[in-house]
C-alpha cells in the first residue's frame, strides 16, 4: 500500500469524524467541530442579543424596547422585568432614545461552556462581546458590552431554550464620533485667495 495514501487515510479519519467534547469544554465561536447543541445555544444567544440591541424605527419611545419585548417569552418573567428596568434605567440608551437614534449591534466573538446547575437540566453559560452603535445624521455612539447569559432546555413552552441569568456590561468607555467635525478635520476647506490690488 503506497505510503500517500495511508497519510491521505490518516488525515481524512483524524479530521473529517467529529470528536466528542468533555461536557465543561468551551468553544470559540466558529469552532468547527464544535458539538451540534454549542452551536444552537450559541445561534439562540446570537439571535436574542441581535433582537435586544436592534432598533432601526427608533420614532416612538415605546418602540425602542420592542427588541428586547418580542424575545420575553425566553426569559423567566422576573428576568425579564429586571432587564427591562436595566434598559430602562441606562443613562446612555435614555439618550439614544430621546433623540431617535438607530441603534444595531455588532457580536465579535462568543464563548459556550456547559456549566454545573442545581437543576438536572444541561445549562450553558454564553459570554459573547458585541458592539452597540446609536446612530443619528452624522452622530454615531459606539459602545463596547460584555453579555452573559445561562441558557437552559426548555420544555414547557414553544421556544427551545430559556434565558435563566442575563448580564451586560460595559466592556470599554464609549466612544462618541462626530462624522461632521471629522471631514472637517481632515479635509479642511480651502481658503480663497486674496486679489491683488
């Protein structure tokens, strides 16, 4: 049997059979060979973050929690009133809301790692840093978060999974840029010449 092809088995059997993961494991976001469930927690806490902090008709007051409203069947009912109050509450979304500002999110990367509950429910702690820009004319807010969330099976209701701990902090001071003055900066507007006389 030619050695090329015992190398080509080897590498084909090494890493195309996915191997299993000891249950305390994390994942990088993107991992390939992540396990099946990792990467439905992780879509489930992508698509929930991509909700909460998503605002592009920022018009009506009310409307700039409606994100976070239309994921509140996956949180506990407490959690989600405590959130809401946080949001609610946040010198810097205040803002972003009273001048109608957009508000999308950016996730830059994500961590899974089964952690140990007093329930027997598997439970997955999710720690993912995202950017959150509020976004107005020439008027952009960029704010750097931390979010942590447990995430557990959930059988009782129509959604997949529950939200039983959710955590977001700021990560970095935010930075305010004023696209305006920053042309003006940078491309400074010429002068006209004198005439002679």
């Amino acid at each position: 049997m030619p050695i090329n092809y015992v190398i080509l088995v080897y590498i084909i059997t090494q890493f195309a059979v996915p191997h299993a993961h000891a249950s305390d494991a994390t994942h990088p976001m993107g991992t390939a060979d992540a396990p099946a469930t990792d990467i439905a927690v992780k879509s489930f806490s992508e698509s929930t973050l991509a909700s909460i902090y998503t605002q592009t008709q920022p018009g009506d007051s009310h409307s700039y929690f409606s994100g976070l409203e239309s994921v509140q069947p996956v949180f506990d009912a407490s959690l989600y009133e405590k959130i809401l109050t946080e949001q609610r509450d946040d010198e810097l979304m205040t803002l972003a809301q009273q001048n109608a500002m957009v508000m999308t999110q950016r996730q830059n990367s994500s961590r899974v790692a089964m952690t140990k509950s007093n329930s027997n429910k598997p439970t997955w702690q999710v720690t993912t840093q995202l950017i959150v820009y509020y976004v107005k004319d020439q008027i952009e807010i960029v704010r750097p978060l931390t979010n942590t969330m447990m995430i557990t099976p959930d059988t009782t209701s129509t959604t997949d999974y529950k939200i039983t701990a959710f955590s977001t902090i700021t990560a970095a001071q935010p930075e305010l840029i004023d696209y305006q003055q920053l042309r003006q900066k940078n491309c400074p507007s010429k002068t006209t010449p004198t005439s002679a006389s």
